[in-house]
C-alpha cells in the first residue's frame, strides 16, 4: 500500500487546522462537536502530536467519508479554508 501522506506538523500548521476547523463548521459538517474530538477518534489513522503527522490516504478519507458530509479529508480541509477565509474577509 503506498497511499501514505506525510506533513511537518509544526505549531503553525497545528494552528492552521484549529482555525479553520471551528466548533460551527465540525457541528455543522460532521458527527463531532468540535475538532478536538474528530482528531481523538481518528487517532487510530494517524498521532497528531507527532512532529510529522503521516496517514494513510485511503484510511483518512474513509474515516472522513464515514464521520462528516465530505468524500475525502482534503474536501474537508479545502471547504473548511474557503469557509473560514471568506468569513474573515465579509467582517
């Protein structure tokens, strides 16, 4: 199985996913309350405290496909963004 995806996960990019997974978009979007538990129950997919955070495509986009509105996690992560980004330019 070569599907594995491998990211620096620094402070900053730490960061970047609390910000754009708020509390109304996983309510909203997903079957969790918040991001903190989205990433307690995908903890068997991938350590998010780990300094490079590494999955696997197939399990990370089941488990996202499964638990929230989107086919995969980089759908997720796109809409979150334009999401949050457009929110910030419309205040």
């Amino acid at each position: 199985m070569n599907d594995y995806i491998s990211y620096d996960n620094n402070d900053k990019f730490k960061k970047i996913l609390e910000d754009v997974f708020t509390d109304e978009f996983m309510q909203k979007y997903t079957n969790f309350e918040n991001f903190e538990a989205f990433r307690y129950s995908s903890a068997v997919i991938t350590d998010w405290t780990a300094p490079r955070m590494v999955y696997s495509k197939l399990l990370m986009d089941g488990f996202v496909n499964e638990s929230t509105r989107f086919s995969s996690w980089d759908e997720m992560v796109t809409t979150a963004t334009d999401m949050r980004f457009s929110l910030k330019k419309a205040e």
